[in-house]
C-alpha cells in the first residue's frame, strides 16, 4: 500500500515488480465497500487523557474511548483502521459502554 496520508506534501512514484513466474498486477477494490457506512473520530493523547498501557489498568481507562453501537441484528463485519504514523497502538473491543478496569482484566 503506497499511502500519502502523513506527508506533508504530494509525491510520485513509481512501483516495479519483478517476478520469475507469471503473474499480473491489478487495484484493490475500495477498502471501504460500496454500502458501508463510514466515519471518522479524531483524537490526541493531552496529560488528561494520556493513561498509558494496560499495565496500570486504573490510568489506561484515562484512554479515548469512543462507542460504537451495534444493532440488536448484530453485524457481520466491522471494519476498524487506526492511523497513527510512526507510532505502533492497540485498539481493544470492549462488550459494555465504557472500558471498565474490571473488563480490562478479562481480556
């Protein structure tokens, strides 16, 4: 995937591809299917909501949460992307309103 989604400015390239057997080269289809309902929350880490890891499951809770209601129906898939350049992050599910201690021990 050739993302120009961090930088500040456009670029070009070029992509090669180099193979000893036959193989073609084609787009992927969207990544958000035709149908899908899509949003976008955007978030920042400040010293009030900067709660760290698991480890300290009392401060982890100081996290952005966000909520996603599901149907009663349920859902067959849910498409979840974090886009967080340089930084490697973790994104937990959780099955209530709020990401409680108690559940964060569970998982």
């Amino acid at each position: 995937v050739v993302s120009q989604h961090a930088s500040k400015i456009t670029f070009n390239f070029t992509l090669q591809v180099y193979t000893v057997l036959p193989s073609f080269l084609e787009s992927l289809p969207p990544l958000v299917p035709d149908g899908f309902l899509s949003g976008s929350v955007r978030g920042q880490w400040t010293r009030r909501t900067a709660g760290g890891c698991s480890n300290n499951i009392w401060s982890f809770v100081q996290n952005p949460q966000w909520r996603i209601e599901v149907p009663a129906t349920g859902l067959q898939e849910l498409l979840l992307f974090l886009e967080c350049p340089d930084n490697s992050l973790n994104i937990r599910v959780f099955q209530d309103s709020v990401a409680r201690p108690e559940a964060i021990r569970s998982t």
